[in-house]
C-alpha cells in the first residue's frame, strides 16, 4: 500500500513528506487489529509460519512437476498444480522437520546459556 501511495503521489512536490503520513494511519489501523485488511493479514498468518518450508520445498515440486509433464499444460494450470502440491508438502516438512528442529536447538540454546550465565 505504502509503496502504490508512493508511486501515485510521486508527480506532486513534496511528495516524499505525504507517503508517511498516509502509512501512519495503516500501520495505527494494523495495530488496533480492526478492519478487513487486519481480518485478511492475520488469515494469511500461517503462510507465514510455512514459508521457510516453502522456499526451501518449492524447487523440488517445480522439479517434480516438470518431469511428470504437469508444467506444460499452461501457466493457470502449472500454477494450480504448484500451489496443490507445495501448500501440504511445506505444512508436512513444516510439522515434521523444521517446528521440531527448532525446538531442539533453542533448547540447546536455552542449555549453553544456562551454563555459561551459571559459571558467571
């Protein structure tokens, strides 16, 4: 939003003191949590939990749909397809692997500082 007010407002003068001005108020709308916009970002909020996943799955499934020949059958279907089968492999990688592994080493973390703060 910050970025469309700074591309509409840029012929006027001054234009870099309105941009702020403007992103006040959503970032004051934000943190009431108020509004569809709140309602839409806190729904996208578990993407954000899997999205490390994502990054990490998403040229394997792009790999693994290329050789089963689902990426030639247009851009809307290679999209869909893309999106069916990395939405739930991340979630599974996300549950399976990395929520445990970080786990595991913030209490690795948690252990050494104890340690170190109990030699002190």
């Amino acid at each position: 939003l910050f970025a469309v007010a700074a591309l509409v407002l840029r012929p006027f003068p001054r234009s870099d003191f309105v941009a702020p001005r403007l992103f006040a108020p959503l970032v004051a709308l934000l943190a009431a949590r108020v509004g569809w916009l709140s309602w839409v970002l806190a729904f996208l909020s578990p993407l954000g939990a899997i999205s490390y996943s994502v990054y990490l799955n998403h040229w394997v499934v792009l790999k693994a749909l290329g050789l089963l020949g689902l990426l030639e059958h247009g851009t809307l279907t290679a999209l869909a397809a893309l999106w069916a089968v990395l939405l739930p492999w991340s979630c599974l990688t996300y549950w399976a692997i990395e929520r445990p592994l970080n786990r595991l080493i913030r209490r690795q973390a948690d252990a050494c500082t104890e340690d170190a703060l109990a030699k002190h």
